[in-house]
C-alpha cells in the first residue's frame, strides 16, 4: 500500500477524525481564551502585579457577588464567548484543509494533470 494511501486510510477514520476534531476545537478554544484573558486583564485593570493576584485570590472572594455587570458581562464576551465563536471558525477551517489533505492523498482530485502538478511539485 502506498504511503499516501496508509496516511489516507488512517485520517479518514470516522472515530479518530471526530476525536481529533474535539481536541483541535478545545485546544484553540484554550488558546485563545488565554490570550483574551490577558487582553482582559489589561483592558479592566492595567497592569497588574503578582502581589496583586494573589491578594485578590485571597482576600477578594466576597467581593464576586458585588461586581459590577458590565465587568462581567465584558468578561463573558471577550473570554468565553469570543474564543469559542472563533475556535469553532478555526476547527472548521482546520477540518476543511484536513477533508483537501486526504483527497489529495487518496488522490480523488477530478483533473487529473492537476493532480499530477501537485503531486510532482511537492512531494518529488
């Protein structure tokens, strides 16, 4: 079986492509929660020492039920609700360039002297 074919055959199992298509969806999704985070952080508060971190990890617990609900409402669109609109844009994104990999490794592309282009130009 040629190499392209094993590769193919691999990628195109149905359990091993939806589990592979969750864990890319929460592994951008953690990404870019992250990085809206900081954003957040920064946006509300400034910068912000450690000394202040783990002052309000302390002693700011009762302080959640008295925040104010643009603080809140901001946080949920900007470190829940953003991240997980655009992982599920990069998971389909993602999906889709995977769906052209395996056609062109099983070689199902309809014009064949495309096909032979691409194959003779990147994998010679």
């Amino acid at each position: 079986m040629p190499k392209g074919q094993v590769l193919a055959t691999f990628l195109s199992n149905p359990k091993i492509e939806e589990n592979q298509k969750l864990k890319r969806y929460f592994a951008y999704f953690l990404g870019l929660m992250f990085i809206g985070l900081g954003a957040w952080i920064i946006r509300n508060f400034g910068t912000v020492t450690l000394d202040q971190v783990i002052f309000h990890l302390v002693f700011g617990g009762q302080s959640l039920l008295t925040v104010d609900k643009e603080i809140v409402l901001n946080f949920l669109k900007l470190v829940v609700a953003g991240p997980a609109v655009v992982a599920a844009i990069f998971s389909l994104v993602d999906s889709g360039f995977s769906r052209i990999f395996i056609r062109f490794a099983r070689g199902n592309f309809t014009n064949a002297a495309i096909n032979k282009k691409i194959k003779s130009k990147y994998f010679s």
